[in-house]
C-alpha cells in the first residue's frame, strides 16, 4: 500500500508501520553482496527531459579529435553536451549546424561562431598514451569576447574515459555560470520487479546521467531509506533479512562489504549520516514509540534526541549539531528542527496538512520535503532563513526527495503510466526531468550522492 493514496493524517502512521512490518519472516534468506567496481553494466536509467530552462545558454560542443588510427573509443564531446543539455541551463547546437570542427590546440574563427548563434564553444582532442591509457584535453572559449576561459588535461584508463567526459561538463558548468557542476557523481536507489509474493529488491548505483547501472545488494525482501556517507563509498540502508524486524546496515560500495549497525527490537528505520561522517540518526521503536536517536558509529552509543508519545521518524542533519524530522505531534505529519543532544523540538511547516519526507540541501539553506496541499503528494522546498515555502513538483504521488551535492536539483521517487519511477527538478521549478529503468523495474527511494572525496 503506498502511502500516497491514503487520504487522511492518520493513516500517516499505516505509512511507517507498513513500510517496516508488513514482511513474512524466513528461515533462510540469499542475499548478494556485489564490490560496485567489478560489476558489469547493467540496465540503464533513461533521462527524459520534460521541461527545460526558458533562458538555456546556447553552445557549440565539436567532436573531439582522435589522434591514431580508426575510431576513438569514446565520444567524449557527446557525452559534455548531453550532461549540458541535461541540466536545462545549455541548449548545445545539433552537429549539423556546426560551422567547422576545430580540434585542441585550434583557435576557433570567432566571426564564423557568432553566425550559429553559440556564446561558447567547447574544443578537445584525445590520444593513446602507451601503456598508461589515453590522454584527453580541451578548450572552453567565450565566443563574445573572443577569449580562452578554460582548458585542461586529463590522463585516463578506458574504464574512466566516462568519467573525464563528466568531469569536463562539471568544468564548463562551473566556468559559465559560477556553480558547481554535479554530473561527476552517482545516485542510489532501490528497484523492484517480480510479482507480490516473488519480488527481487536490489539496491542499485548509477552516474548521474543513468548509465552504469549496477546492483549493490540483491535480495527477496525489501530494502529502504539508502543515505550515503559525506565520504561518497559508505551507504547506509534499512534490509529485512530472515525476521520480521528491519536491521540497519552500512556497505562499502568498493570493497562490497558491510556491516550491521543495529537490529533493535520493532522499528530500526530512515538512518541518515551526520555531515562528519562519524555518527547516524535514526527512527527507533524499541521503547514502546518511535522517537528519534542518534548512533556513534565507531561505539555504537546510542543516545536519545526525543521522548514523545507521538510518532517522530525521517531525521536528517541540517548541520553537524542539528536535526530536521518528520513528526505529527500536532496532529498530523510536520516538519520540526531540534538539536542533535536533545532538546525542545520548534516546528517548521505549517503550509498545509501533511509535510514529511526532509532533505536538507548541502549547504543548510533549504528543507526539501513531501506536500500535500490538496491536490496530492508534491515536492516542496522551504527556505530555513525567511520561511519561504515553494511547490516545485505538479504529480500526485512524488516522495523521498533528495538534492545533488551542488544543491541545484532534487532526485525524487514518482509514478509514471502505473510504476514507480524517478523524476528530478531544479531548485527553482524550471527544469523538470523525468527517469525511468529500462528494464521495466520499479524504482524508488533516490539518493543523490556528494562530491567523491
């Protein structure tokens, strides 16, 4: 039962107890652990863009130049224009417009760029390098002021080729518009295909632009809440596992290996990392009520942050030292700040009846959150400064938002033609993407990682 077709407050507490109850013990259960590096591709996420950005800046990508004989390995200039265009800030030029195809070390004929309309251009080369890979260069150049604005090398395997391409995007992004670029990085989520009863749940990682799609963890029961470690290798998660209580794990997404953090009596459930790295919050229900706590990882000291009656769960870090939940102490699901030793909660919602499901942004300034004003479960932000409070999504069934590492877009779980999918929108409701497994699978619960360390 998705907790989005439910039409009261109330039924708010049907959502937590379902989502980590309603599973059939076993006595013995297969789960897979899978090192995220040795794993072959596997399906992809499509990303559709439905609404871009009204202003997108126009610029020309040419094809980069291959040094040696045949065709290059990669086409590395397609890959910066379809995470440029991806964005919805950049309307890169079709290939067929281009009006010539300079290569790096070329210095492109500025009157001739200005015709196709581009205010930037983007030149690069690359070529074998022996035994230690390949080499990948390239040129940003304003067409207006006729000037160089960036360039950079890069010595790469053919397995990180990809991974150049994202990090030249991030550097065009970042030159242009004074941002940094977030196509470099990965998200998490959890699918599920099967029929009920006979389901596989896996929890998956995939590059920002949805390919590399590779599995983590396999298993015949669900698993929820992925949050990633400000490291960007740990992933915390809740699995149920051969008993009817859930357990929260971490997993090295490198080695493969992982470990059980806590398995309390009842509810073990939404862990999310603090900004150091070093301790968890979690919802607990081994009291009696569900109430908020935070974990030190290396000790397992487990100290208590609320003692309520009522249902406190979803605790994210706002900053090292405070805490931001969902709680219906007054009367249904809102959204409350307290600090992270404990203390008095304050409420930060009122817009409306139901708001639950928080992510903080990178830098504290905003509260991403599930709404319901009326007109159905929608993604909103509040700005934790002024109170400002914004719907940014128009579906009536989007949950478990999550921003990118720049804080520029939010990752969100949705539905589309009956199955579960994701959707991504910008801070400011202009850009609107749409994503969806190949395979099929439903998808859920997104976690968008931070910038690799």
């Amino acid at each position: 039962m998705n907790a989005h077709n439910l039409n009261d407050s109330m039924n708010w507490l049907a959502l937590t107890l379902c989502r980590l109850r309603s599973l059939v013990p076993a006595l013995l259960v297969l789960v897979v652990l899978t090192p995220f590096m040795a794993r072959p591709a596997a399906a992809v996420i499509e990303i559709e863009i439905t609404q871009g950005a009204d202003n997108a800046i126009p610029i020309a990508i040419v094809p980069f130049g291959w040094s040696a004989a045949g065709e290059a390995p990669e086409d590395i200039a397609a890959i910066v224009a379809a995470d440029l265009q991806r964005s919805g800030n950049f309307a890169p030029l079709n290939r067929q417009d281009l009006v010539a195809t300079p290569v790096s070390g070329d210095v492109p004929l500025y009157a001739n760029w200005r015709l196709t309309g581009a205010d930037f251009i983007v030149i690069g080369g690359m070529r074998p390098n022996g035994s230690a890979g390949y080499v990948i260069e390239f040129q940003l150049f304003d067409v207006l002021r006729q000037s160089l604005m960036k360039g950079l090398s890069f010595q790469v395997s053919e397995q990180s080729m990809r991974s150049a391409a994202h990090q030249i995007a991030d550097a065009v992004y970042e030159e242009i518009l004074g941002i940094s670029g977030a196509f470099n990085t990965e998200i998490a989520f959890v699918s599920a295909s099967g029929r009920v009863g006979n389901r596989t749940y896996k929890l998956q990682l995939a590059d920002a632009d949805g390919l590399n799609s590779q599995a983590m963890l396999t298993s015949p029961y669900p698993i929820l809440s992925p949050a990633w470690a400000p490291d960007g290798v740990r992933i915390a998660y809740v699995s149920f596992e051969g008993r009817l209580n859930s357990a929260i794990y971490i997993q090295d997404k490198e080695e493969g290996t992982r470990v059980k953090v806590i398995a309390r009596d009842g509810i073990n459930g939404a862990p999310s990392f603090s900004p150091d790295g070093t301790r968890l919050a979690l919802a607990l229900s081994y009291s009696g009520e569900l109430n908020i706590y935070v974990l030190d990882i290396d000790s397992r000291k487990l100290s208590p942050v609320t003692d309520s009656s009522a249902i406190d769960t979803e605790p994210v870090w706002a900053d090292n030292d405070t805490l931001v939940f969902t709680s219906d102490r007054s009367g249904g699901p809102q959204l409350y700040e307290v600090p992270a030793t404990g203390g008095r909660p304050s409420r930060i919602t009122f817009e409306g009846n139901y708001n639950s499901d928080p992510s903080v942004s990178p830098d504290g300034s905003t509260i991403a959150f599930v709404h319901n004003g009326g007109a159905g479960f929608q993604i909103a932000t509040i700005d934790r400064a002024s109170g400002l409070f914004q719907t940014l999504t128009q579906g009536t069934i989007d949950e478990s938002p999550s921003f990118s590492p720049n804080g520029q877009m939010i990752l969100y779980a949705t539905e589309k033609e009956g199955r579960g999918t994701l959707g991504a929108v910008s801070v400011d409701g202009a850009v609107v993407q749409s994503l969806s497994l190949d395979d099929g699978g439903n998808v859920r619960e997104p976690a968008w990682s931070p910038y690799a360390r």
